[in-house]
C-alpha cells in the first residue's frame, strides 16, 4: 500500500505562542509526510515534511524548533531540526506570518536499522518566546517503514556470481608469410630471394606441418604477386601475372616436396598503388605531402605516374626507396593448430597436468568437470601449476559461494586481486559480497572495475535497486530472471514485467513467494497474497516475522 500524502485525522497537536490569550492549537492535519508509509531508499529512510500554520497562530516573537523523531519498539532515531520563527524575531530562520499563516517544508533522513519496518514518525517541539521555555506535547505525523527495497541485501544471495573464462580453442587459425622481390622488368626467382628469413621460415612452416599433421592442418596457400606503378600498365599487367605464375610454381614445387596437398590461390595487381600511397607517407621524403595529394586528385593510373615524374626533385628517390619494394610477391601459409580432444585433456589431468595450458586446465573445470567437487580438485591444480593466474582462485570462490561459505569465498577473491588488482570477476564478486552486506559504497568501488565481467550487468543492476535507481536497475536486468529483476520490477512499479519476471524464474524459493505476495498486495489480490505468503513461509519460516511487520501488507494484517 502506497500513498503519497499522509494526512493524520487525529485533533490533538501541539500550541504555538499566540499572545497571551486562549492558546491557539495546530491541529496534525495540518503536517503531511511524503511518502507514506515512509520507504527504505538507499540505507536510509527519507521524507519530506510539509508544514502548514494557519493564520493568527504563530506568535510574533515567537521561535519554534521541530525535531522529527522516529520511534519503534527497540528504539528511535532523529532526523535534523528545522525551526520557524514570528515576523518580530531578530535570526535567520523560515518566518511564520500571524495574520496570514504561512508554510514550511522539511527535509528527514536516518539511517535504516532494523526495527523500522514498524515504526511511527513524531513530530517534537522546542518553543520560546523571550527567555519564557514552552513545554508542547509531540505530535505524530507518520507512520512505516516500507522496507521492499532492502530486499536487494538478500534477492542477491541467489544471483550469478562471476565466473572467469578461459581462452581455450580446439582449433586455432595460423599464417606464415614470405615475400620475395623482382628486379625491374623481371619476373625470375633469385636465390638470394629464395635464401631469406622469410621463405626459409616459410619452407620450415611447411615441413612442420607434414611432420605433424594430427595437429596441423593445411588449409592453403595464398599468393599475390605486383607490379610498380612506374612504366606503362598493359606491361605491367603481364609483368605482374608473370610474377604471379613464377611464385604459384615455386609454391607448388614446395607442396611436392613435402607430400602435401592445398589449393594454392594466386591473384596479381598491375599497379600496387595503395602499397605506394603507404610507403610514400611511411618514409622520409621532403615532398612526400605532395605526391600523397597528387594520388588523391587524379584517378587515371597514367596520368598519377606522369603527374608524380613531374616531381622531378623527388622521383630519383622514389626509384630507389620506393619503387623496388613495390615489385614484390607475398606468399601465405593458412593452417590451423588442433588442440586436445576433451578426452586427451581428462585423461592428461589424472595422469600429468603439467603437461597442460592454463588454458586446458581452466577449461576442463569450467566446461568438463560436471560436479562441484571435480571442478575444485581442478581448479586447485591450476593454482599449483600457474600460481601467478588469478582467474582459478577467482572460480575456487564462486564455487565456495554457491556452496554458501561465504568466508572462504571472499578469500578467494582477495587473493585473485592480489594478483591482479585490475581483474573484473574478482571486484564484481566482491562488490556483489558488499551489496548482500549493505555495503553499498564498498559495492560501487568493486563492481566500477570490473564492466568487462561478464556478469557485470547483472551486478550493475543490483547496485542501482541499492542506490534507489529502480528504472535503470529493471533496464540492466532486461535479460535476467530472477528475484532481483523482479524486485527491480515492482519497485519501479512495472507490474506486469514484474508479474513475468517472477513467472520466468526456473527455480522459486522463499524469496521468490515472497515478492509475489507483495506484487499481489499491490495489485489488491488479497488471495494470492495469502498463497504466496503460506508458500514463503513454508519455504524459509524466518519470513513471518518479518511480514507480521510488511508495510505491504498493513492492509492485511489488521
């Protein structure tokens, strides 16, 4: 139940100075408290405080100091004073008129502590006039607390905790790349060519894949051959497939050698004028600026070459540093590296896991190991084998928390940062520890470093319903199911998502009933109410104690 204005009927109040007549009276209905019940927003309970003194109460000389107090059975808090003062006294306060009465607004804010949920908000008075003390009776204002939003501290219990993946691939795409170039005007293979690192590495490359073809695997051969863009383009079109060819055979010469078959996928350009554009702005050139214009303005391959010669200055220098390493053929490798079958990866677990990557390791416990207890003796080899790896530590603490030792999952994290203080699952699961704490600044700081978590957005969410942001919590929780999300539903009052949140949630417990009841109260479904509330408790008895107290459910528990 929720209304904006509370409005108390009772005739008692309390008396302002008013001359030395009959006292005048302010009644209760003449304070309103927003919102009411009072609501749990952030750690705190706020409200506003509207004061309305009618005319001929409020004595000239008069000052009246409010204290709002919030009171339950275990104890009261106080929120900030805000004092009025008659048109004849000489301070800073807000001015009451006594001919025409006038109007107050105050702010209250206390830190919530439990207990609150049934509370009642009074209104206490310190009045002077002169040095003469005036004793006024408390006037109560408000009543409450509606606490649905700190529910947050506990829905996150059962939210998903960040795992940290591994970067295992079963195949994994490799190139080896040679290149060899042409003298001007030719297009045959010079063995000082053919001796470079390149092609040496390349023919090793190749070599190593026959040597080895359980885990590497040929898939083919690329070639692309050039020609310079200097001299006329019909010859520098055949010059250029020529080269093309002469490469295609020395590759295919390479495969015969080695008992390999691939395709082998040759292509040639005429003029390589965009490797001439990168050169030119790469090197040195005093005029290079004005050839790179040059090449924008003119299209025409021809009328490029004879616009560039012009540069007379400059041209000799792009024949010798430019041009010669534009006369080229690139040949690429394109093979893939098979990793371990999963059955290679458990069997070399048991038997030698130092035989193993981090990878293959993080790998078996994230995805192969199918219990809890096998993912841990994992988990714990990583650690001995890669104690510099923070992300097994990090999994070793996610799993000790679904398990609920949530001591020994914190561990966990604090020594996954203390490897990596930048890394996101540890500092998401921490701030997701802080938030089920209450610890909501603690929440911010964790959870601000890890957004490439990847349940970052999940964790962003519960920090917003934390920070009293319901409608970018619901935003964040577009793609999770679960009592969170709902929660961030109905505060920001999307009662129908709400309803096919809670509807979505694959496995319901007591929290899950519980926040139905409190959707059902807010839509008067007294029924379901019941239902769900009888299901909540059956499912956690703890849970009757605090509805006994529910604001939500004031209406029915009269």
């Amino acid at each position: 139940m929720n209304k904006n204005i509370f409005l108390l009927g009772s005739a008692v109040a309390t008396m302002l100075l008013a001359g030395c007549g009959k006292p005048k009276t302010l009644e209760s209905s003449n304070f309103a408290v927003s919102p009411t019940p009072l609501e749990y927003v952030a750690g705190d309970v706020p409200a506003t405080i509207s004061i309305n003194v009618p005319a001929q109460v409020m004595d000239k000389k008069a000052v009246v100091t409010c204290t709002p107090v919030l009171k339950w059975d275990e104890g009261a808090s106080t929120g900030d004073s805000f004092t009025l003062q008659g048109e004849k006294v000489e301070a800073n306060n807000t001015i009451i008129s006594y001919k025409n009465g006038g109007h107050a607004t105050m702010r209250f804010c206390v830190p919530f502590q439990d207990g609150m949920e049934k509370s009642e908000l009074w209104m206490q008075f310190n009045a002077t006039k002169g040095k003469k003390v005036m004793k006024m009776p408390s006037v109560k204002i408000g009543y409450g607390t509606q606490c649905t939003a700190s529910l947050i501290t506990k829905t996150a219990k059962t939210a998903n905790f960040g795992v940290a993946p591994d970067n295992f691939q079963r195949v994994i795409s490799q190139k080896q790349e040679a290149a060899v170039k042409f003298l001007i005007g030719q297009a045959n293979l010079r063995g000082s060519e053919l001796n470079s690192q390149t092609v040496q590495d390349f023919i090793a490359t190749l070599k190593n894949i026959k040597s080895d073809e359980e885990s590497l695997v040929l898939n083919n051969v690329e070639i692309s051959a050039y020609a310079s863009p200097d001299g006329a383009y019909t010859i520098n079109e055949k010059l250029a497939a020529r080269r093309g060819e002469v490469s295609e055979g020395y590759v295919n010469q390479q495969l015969k050698q080695n008992e390999l078959n691939a395709p082998v996928d040759t292509k040639y350009t005429a003029e390589d004028w965009d490797g001439f554009q990168e050169l030119v702005a790469q090197s040195n050139l005093q005029d290079k600026d004005i050839i790179l214009r040059v090449l924008s303005m003119y299209q025409d391959p021809e009328q490029r070459e004879r616009e560039i010669r012009n540069v007379a200055v400059v041209y000799k220098e792009l024949a010798d540093a430019v041009l010669p390493e534009l006369r080229r053929a690139r040949m690429v490798i394109n093979y893939n590296v098979i990793g371990r079958s999963d059955d290679a990866i458990m069997e070399l677990m048991e038997q030698d896991a130092s035989k193993l990557s981090v990878e293959e390791i993080i790998y078996a416990a994230n995805t192969l190991a199918t219990v809890d207890a096998h993912k841990e003796d994992i988990l714990k080899k990583a650690v001995a084998l890669y104690p510099n790896d923070y992300r097994a530590l990090n999994n070793l603490g996610e799993i000790a928390l679904r398990n609920g030792d949530t001591d020994k999952a914190q561990g966990y994290f604090r020594q996954a940062l203390g490897l990596n203080a930048k890394a996101a699952e540890p500092n998401v699961n921490l701030g997701m520890l802080a938030i089920q704490n209450g610890q909501f600044q603690d929440a911010e700081m964790y959870i601000a470093k890890g957004v490439s978590a990847n349940n970052f957005d999940e964790a962003i969410g519960h920090l917003y319903v934390a920070q009293g942001k319901y409608n970018q919590a619901s935003v964040k929780f577009s793609k999770s199911a679960n009592n969170s999300a709902a929660l961030s539903n109905i505060l920001s009052q999307d009662y129908s998502d709400a309803l096919k949140t809670l509807g979505n949630i694959k496995n319901p417990d007591a929290m899950t009933y519980y926040l139905r009841a409190i959707l059902a109260a807010r839509m008067e479904d007294k029924s379901e109410v019941k239902d769900n509330l009888a299901k909540a408790i059956a499912l956690d008895p703890a849970l009757a104690k605090r509805a006994a107290n529910d604001a939500e459910f004031s209406d029915y528990n009269k």
